[in-house]
C-alpha cells in the first residue's frame, strides 16, 4: 500500500484538514501519478458539505488532476514513467453497457461511473479519494495524455470546465456558421467562449455584469449582450443556433429561449438550486430544444485536450497553496475568482 498525504473534509461541517491514507499498489493495468496540480471545482464545496446528499466521509475531493507517471503496471502500454498525464472525473465505469461500449462511460447504465472522489470502487465498498493528494492510482484506460505546450496548472480545469463545455459545442455542431451563445461567464462559461471561439462559432456572452464585456472579448466573444436590458435581449430574439447555459443561479429561461432560432437548442450544464418555471410556448413557437450534458467520455476527453494542445487553449486560473483551500471555498462562494483556483500539490 502507498502511503498518501492529501487534505480531507471530516464531515460536511468541517473545514478541509490534513488526512492521511493508502492508495493500492499499481496493479497491472494500473497508473501511479504524483499529482502536480489539482483545480478547484464548485461541485467539491457542494459535495464537501453534502448539499447533494449520500457524501462518504472522511472525503478527499479534486477531479482536476495533472502530474506524472512514477509507475506503470506490467500491462500498461501508452504510459510510461515521466510522462505526463491527468485524471478527470471518472476513474472507472461498467465497461460492457452500451453507453461505455460507445465510449460514452459517463452515462455508464451498467453500475453507474466511479467517480475520482465521493465514490466507491466497483467492488461497492471502498471509497474513492480525489487530487486534494500527493498522487493517484488510475486504471490505464481512464488516464489521459496531456499536451506538452500548455502550462501544467492551465490544464488541470480542462479535466472538468474544458470538457464539460467542449462536449455540447461538439454534440450540438458548433463550428464555422453557427451562432453560439454562452451564459454566465465563470469557470465553465470562459472556456465554453474560448471552445467555442476556437471552433470557428460565432460567439456571444450573455451575462448580466456589463462590466464582463471587455473581459468576454479577451477570452474570444465576438459580441456581449448585457441580458439583464429587455431592449437587447429583444434584439437578439430569434439569433442564436445554440446557447451554453453554465448559470447555476435562479434565473428566468423563457427570457434565454426567447433568442433561439427555429430548430435551436439551450443546453444546460450548470446546476441551479431548484428546477425552473418553463413557459411551453416558449419552446413550441420556435420547434425549440432544451438539453443537458454531463462531461465527456473518455476519448472525448482526449480528444478535447488535443484541441486544446493544437489551439493552445488552457483555463484562465488563480494558483493557491494547499493550506489556503478553505479560504479559497469562501471566495468561491462570493464569486471572488477569475476564473479557476488551482492548488499547487507540491505545497502539500
């Protein structure tokens, strides 16, 4: 067993402390990664104070994970020690289902995926521990080859932002003459906007903090429109092919639909506290859609950070110290980060 430092939450009221534990030993197939740098996502405060229930304590959160191999099993093949490498948010799934047969593990219908933390092993019983350590353990086939060109610390949220945004832009074909808007302009908005830029998409914020404009243009926006101004959410009724909605506060998304084209989608991927009020007209008057999607597979995860590497996109971070996470937390909730916090593990 591999003796592994990390921070834990005790219980959901506790603050995030030092904890130690034990990772197997790499089996075969297995990955063992000293973990570099691991970004903050807003789902492990959720999770960390059992807003979501069934929270396994104590518990070690991060799926943002990025370092390199110090190991390999004697059956892992497209890893080799000094590599590079990250873990996102599944580090396993049923493999036989149809879902995971077409490389879609994270709708996995067979026993569910295994999440990096807040999860249990397969075998139904041992919990798993996130990146908030000093390394991992990783079946091969859920690790993932990171670009070289980016800045280690910018990859991190890419494991979770990048393909939480990169995965509807795909699904929904964004690209070169399609008109994408993206709402909410947080640690999953900015890199919807640079995905979809970076696609070819003609691309718009929507937010409602006019003073974002000038940061939505620098990260690739074409256009910001301030929807909080019933004049220039009108204007745009009708003109958009595909909205990412990434706002996880109560808002009206009848106003949102409203500047659909015919035929057009809203997907959303962020979270808010209660379910929406839904005008049906709004979608019948247009043939419109609403969607949801939850992260990316394992191949399209890849595949997103290749297109990363190619177009030399990483996330726009704060990098913080172990010791400053619950702080971090705080600031989180006061949306006090642009746009990502990523803790450097080597301060652990």
């Amino acid at each position: 067993m591999l003796a592994t430092r990390s921070y834990a939450a005790k219980n959901a009221s506790s603050v995030l402390e030092p904890f130690s534990f034990e990772r197997r030993d790499p089996k075969e197939n297995d990955v063992l990664i000293e973990i570099d740098y691991c970004g903050v996502c807003h789902s492990d405060i959720h999770q960390v104070r059992d807003e979501w229930g069934g929270s396994i304590f104590p518990m070690v959160p991060g799926h943002e994970i990025v370092g390199r191999v110090t190991k390999v099993g004697s059956a892992v093949k497209n890893f080799k020690v000094g590599d590079l490498a990250g873990v996102g948010c599944m580090v396993d799934s049923c493999r036989t289902c149809n879902n995971c047969k077409n490389h879609e593990e994270q709708y996995c219908t067979g026993t569910g995926f295994v999440g990096t933390y807040n999860s249990r092993e397969r075998d139904g019983k041992t919990p798993t521990y996130g990146g908030y350590s000093s390394q991992i353990v990783v079946h091969q086939d859920f690790v993932l080859k990171v670009p070289t060109n980016l800045k280690l610390e910018t990859v991190a949220p890419l494991l979770c932002a990048g393909i939480t945004t990169y995965s509807p832009l795909r699904h929904w074909k964004a690209g070169k003459g399609t008109k994408v808007g993206v709402m909410g302009l947080g640690g999953l908005g900015h890199m919807a906007v640079k995905l979809a830029s970076a696609m070819g998409s003609e691309v718009t914020m929507l937010s409602t903090s006019p003073k974002k404009a000038e940061d939505a243009k620098r990260l690739g926006a074409h256009h910001f429109v301030n929807t909080s101004n019933d004049s220039e959410v009108q204007k745009q009724a009708g003109h958009f092919d595909l909205i990412i909605n990434t706002v996880s506060a109560p808002h009206d998304v009848n106003r949102v639909l409203s500047m659909l084209n015919t035929n057009g989608t809203m997907v959303v991927v962020g979270v808010p506290p209660k379910a929406p009020e839904l005008e049906v007209f709004s979608l019948i008057g247009g043939r419109r859609s609403i969607g949801g999607s939850l992260i990316g597979g394992i191949k399209e995860t890849q595949e997103m950070l290749d297109f990363c590497g190619k177009h030399n996109i990483g996330s726009e971070v704060e990098v913080i110290a172990m010791k400053d996470i619950n702080g971090a937390y705080e600031r989180m909730l006061r949306n006090d980060v642009r746009y990502r916090f990523v803790i450097d593990m080597k301060t652990l």
